[in-house]
C-alpha cells in the first residue's frame, strides 16, 4: 500500500482527501490550515475528515523532519493556501502533485476562480500538475472543465469544481501510484497569472461598462466580501445584478453605468466601521 502526505484546505481538500481514503491510499499525515474566525466558513474541515479516519493531522508549519519521518511514496496538495519548500516535496519518490482550481496554464496564481468569473470567462476547471519550485508551472496530470453561466457566482462555479476536482484525482490516481503520471508540459505562450483579491477590491466602479460591473459582482457575491458603493455616507453591499433590464417596471433599482442601464436586485446598506 503506497503511503501518503498530503497537504489540504476547503472543499476540494476534504473531497480529494475522501477519494484517497476510499480508495485504499495510506494517507500517513495531513497538514492543513486553522480556521480564519474572520472569514465564512462554507467549506468542509479537512481537520475533521482527518480526525475521523484516524490520520494524524498538523495545523502547524510544515517542517522537513517531520514528512521525512513519514517516509511518504507521494505527496499531494489539494488547495492548501502555502507554498511548500521544494525540500519537503522532493521526499517522495514518485513525486508531488497539485490540485489546481483553473485550466492551467490559464489563470495560475490565487482566487482562480474569481478572476475567471470577473473576467467574464465561460469555463473555469481544474488541473492537476506536478509541483514545481515554480507555482502552478508543472507538467500537467489531467484536467477537467465546468461551465461559467451569465448569471453565476464564484461561489455556484466553485460547488461545480469540487466534485470535477474529485473526478479528476480519482481517475489519475492509479497513473500516480504505479509511477506512470509524467504528463506533459505546459504551453507557456498561454500562460496567465493573478494574485489575491482583497475585501477592497469590490469597490464598484459606475464608470465602467453594466457587464464588468455584473461580473464584480458575481466574482465576489457571499459567501465572498462583495462588492460594494457608497451613498450620502453609507456603505451599500450588491449581492446580486441584472443586466436583463425591461423599462421602468422592474423588481429592483436600475443604476446607470458606463453604457447603460444595470438592475441591482438585490443589496444591503452596513455601518461604516470608523
């Protein structure tokens, strides 16, 4: 039986991590992250899968003693939210791989999916690729794409992610466990790169075009920060928009934009917090 490290986060952490166990993986340690108190917890604990089935599980800093100890075959990484000292990742003979939430070599980098639902993509995905000293630059295992509706949130292309991310991990584990994962490298002229979306970024700009202002607020609508304007001193959150607009006799409140005419249906005003 092929022993496992693995390094795991969120949704696609805990469902990846499930399919290892039933698959009959030795996942000998876990490493993933506390909880953030600040953010919304709509995720599954990878803590609690871990407990569980009885793996051991760290919260802490991953050190090198520790996964040497382990004497792992392979290790993986699914979305876990830190880079991982190539030292560490070098320890297992039949490699390291990742889980990645975007098409690479398109879109590496943070909040994958975000981006892409901000940039008015209509597929998003995810990739599994070996790991690299280079972030999301390995050869690539297998990769799966889902669709990005007009009207869809991050959060509705996430919950679409995750069940392809456990597809993808369970039809490449076999390749993996057996050392016949080489893939194949990454078209570089393809390539695209995007960073961490701060609370800050949903700052609307009425300016731009109803389309971009739509597709902030998908990218960022709960459980994420949202997007947000302000109005005679008060801080106004926009959860949901229409571009759909029919005249006057409309259900929400119609905000002219760079080029016409978006619908807000949904909104709340919040204090300012001095």
């Amino acid at each position: 039986m092929k022993k496992a490290v693995v390094f795991a986060y969120s949704s696609v952490g805990y469902e990846c991590l499930s399919v290892l166990i039933k698959r009959g993986v030795n996942v000998a340690l876990v490493y993933t992250h506390e909880d953030d108190p600040g953010e919304t917890q709509w995720f599954e604990s990878v803590y609690q899968l871990a407990k569980k089935n009885n793996i051991p599980v760290k919260t802490s800093q991953p050190d090198l003693e520790t996964v040497k100890a382990v004497n792992p075959d392979v290790i993986f990484s699914f979305y876990y939210r830190a880079m991982i000292d190539m030292k560490i990742l070098s320890v297992a003979p039949l490699g390291a791989f990742n889980m990645h939430g975007s098409l690479l070599p398109r879109y590496r980098g943070r909040a994958c999916v975000n981006w892409a639902v901000l940039n008015g993509e209509k597929e998003a995905g995810v990739t599994l690729h070996h790991m690299t000293a280079r972030a999301d630059q390995g050869n690539i295992v297998d990769q799966e794409a889902v669709s990005i509706g007009p009207d869809e949130t991050a959060h509705d292309v996430f919950l679409k992610i995750i069940p392809a991310a456990a597809r993808v991990i369970d039809r490449s584990l076999e390749k993996i466990l057996t050392g016949n994962a080489q893939g194949v490298p990454q078209d570089e002229s393809k390539a695209t790169k995007f960073g961490r979306r701060r609370p800050e970024d949903g700052l609307i700009d009425w300016t731009k075009s109803a389309q971009e202002i739509h597709n902030l607020v998908r990218a960022v609508a709960k459980p994420f920060p949202g997007a947000f304007t302000f109005h005679d001193g008060k801080k106004i959150m926009i959860w949901k928009t229409s571009l759909n607009v029919q005249g006057d006799n409309v259900p929400g409140i119609l905000v002219r934009t760079g080029d016409g005419l978006i619908e807000i249906l949904e909104w709340e005003i919040v204090d300012i917090k001095e």
